[in-house]
C-alpha cells in the first residue's frame, strides 16, 4: 500500500498521483476540467496529464530496460544517471519507470518560467533544488536527477552535492542511460539500466552533513561507472 500522503484529494474526488492509471478518455479530460474535479498534488503534477501524455511517449520513445526491478514498487527514491536532463532523457527515464514499476517519476529541473515552468511541473518536473527533491521524497515519490548537467555525457559526471543532501537518509539507484544512435536520437531503442540501490545508514551522519553527501555522490558516481562498463 503505498503511503497515505501519495492520495491526492481536490474537490471531493480521490487520485493516488504516485501510481499510472488507465488512458483517460478526451471526454473525460474536458470534463473535468470543466468542472475542475481533477488532482493536483502538492509539487503541482497532473496525475490524469501525465496519463494522457504516456501513449504518445510510448510512440515516441523506444527503450530497453535493464535490472528495473531495483526500483521499489513503493516508497521513496532519489534516481541518479549519468545524462543530463535534455529534450529526451526525461521521458526515456520516466518510460522507463513507468513499465517496470507502473510509478510516475518526479524529475529536478523545472524552468522558472511562467507558462513552461507551469506545463512542465504538470507533467512531473520539480524545481532545481534540494529542497524540494527531499519534500518529494518525504512523501514517498520517485525523484529523478542527473550526475551532472550536460547531455554530452558518456560517463558519470560531477555529483549535485547540493541536491544529494536532499536524498540523505533515502534510497538513491545509480541509472545508466545510453542513447540509441548519436545525441539520442537514431532509431535504436535508449538503455535504462538500474543499479541496487545505495542508502547510507541513518546514524552515521546527520541529515544535512555536506560530508554525508559527498560520500553519497562518490559511492553514487562509482556505481554508475561500474553500470556502464557493464555489456549491455
């Protein structure tokens, strides 16, 4: 059962916003939003939107899933890949996610604009900080972010240290993602291979030790390196 904060009530109607749903009907969407009877939760995603949108990522996104049973079928998780977040690694990610856990994904890096920044948080996204990236995981959802910020990127990357002290006392899975032609975007499926996940216990650093989180980021960085030198 997942946890009582991932129920997402407005209007009187009853949404859980961490677990996919069956396609909604057109009608069914303008419905309700004519009557304003549909779920925002509290990092302001549409649950019933990000539904809606998963066929035509199912259409647009081709990927192979590797180990996806690392991802926890309930609860918190902080997932850490090697891509920054781009025009496609989001949704192969949260494609990705999806399939193997049947779970929305929350992924870091909402622009701070107001109409895009308002669409994209529909669909998932949060902000950029770890504040928020440990809200989410308080509430039991699945957060997504990159080991550095560049999309170019073969290897692990630099480590958020200021994001990972928002993943302290979480479970953190190293993720790597390989692209299906040059920049992503040829005709070969992309790879999500998911790692064991990585916890550091709770009593030996203190939620919010920069120390803490750098041995997180090292042991994260390690771990998805060990992911892409791995055939796949």
């Amino acid at each position: 059962m997942n946890d009582p904060a991932d129920v997402v009530w407005m209007n009187g109607s009853r949404h859980d916003a961490d677990r996919t749903g069956p396609f909604p009907s057109l009608g069914e969407i303008v419905r309700s939003r004519y009557t304003g009877r549909y779920p925002i939760d509290e990092f302001g995603a549409d649950p019933q939107l990000q539904d809606l949108v998963n066929p035509i990522a199912d259409l647009a996104v081709r990927v192979r899933i590797i180990d996806g049973e690392n991802i926890p079928e309930t609860g918190s998780a902080v997932l850490v890949c090697n891509r920054g977040f781009g025009v496609f690694e989001p949704a192969v990610l949260a494609t990705a996610v999806r399939r193997a856990s049947g779970r929305h994904l929350r992924v870091v890096g909402a622009p701070g604009l107001p109409i895009v920044g308002t669409l994209t948080r529909r669909l998932g996204v949060i902000g950029y900080d770890r504040s928020d990236i440990s809200a989410c995981c308080n509430l039991g959802h699945l957060v997504a972010l990159p080991l550095g910020r560049t999309w170019l990127r073969a290897g692990a990357g630099a480590p958020p240290l200021d994001l990972l002290l928002g993943a302290l006392g979480h479970r953190v899975l190293p993720v790597a993602l390989r692209p299906g032609g040059p920049f992503g975007t040829g005709v070969l499926p992309w790879t999500a291979q998911f790692g064991e996940p990585i916890r550091l216990e709770a009593g030996d650093h203190p939620i919010g030790d920069p120390l803490a989180a750098a041995e997180l980021s090292d042991r994260v960085r390690t771990a998805v390196d060990e992911l892409l030198a791995r055939p796949h």
